[in-house]
C-alpha cells in the first residue's frame, strides 16, 4: 500500500484522482495494448470455450455451485445459532 499527500492517478482508469493506492497489478488483470490481460480475461475465455464449443474447463457446474452455496449458508447458520448444524441444511 501507498499512501501520499499528493493526488495520483488511477493506473486503469487516468482521469480519477486518489491518495492511496495498492501497489502490484489491478486483481481483474492489465491493460495492455487497449485490451484486459490478466485472470478475468482468462476466466471469461475459458467459460466462453464450455458454453460455445463443449469444452471441459476449471469452472463448476451448476449442481456443484449450488453445494458450495448451502455449504456457505450451512457456515452461516452455524455461526450465527454457535451450534454445529446438520448437512445437508434445511431450507428456512
């Protein structure tokens, strides 16, 4: 992190003027050559290639996105009644 009393620009977006800045690339990736590099480009390809032409890729399906969501609410749950809780959890 850097912190400063003089106002510099954004590296992706030059017209917004800040104080603090976080040094290393911008998390979604760079702007290169007038285009995005980086992991959500990467990521964007990648689920492109499965939905246009069938490919097997990194990303979960839907039944597996669902687990992880009742898994997080089951997380929650727990947390918030300081007890464990049963999976799979029953819907409120």
């Amino acid at each position: 992190v850097l912190a400063t009393s003089n106002e510099s620009g954004e590296g992706y977006a030059p017209d917004k003027m800040r104080r603090v800045d976080f040094l290393g690339s911008y998390p979604p990736g760079d702007m290169v050559l007038g285009e995005l590099r980086g992991p959500m480009r990467e990521e964007t390809e990648q689920w492109l290639n499965r939905i246009c032409m069938g490919l097997t890729t990194q990303h979960a399906t839907a039944a597996e996105a669902h687990n992880r969501l009742m898994l997080t609410k089951a997380f929650d749950k727990s947390a918030r009644l300081k007890r464990p809780i049963p999976l799979p959890i029953a819907e409120e």
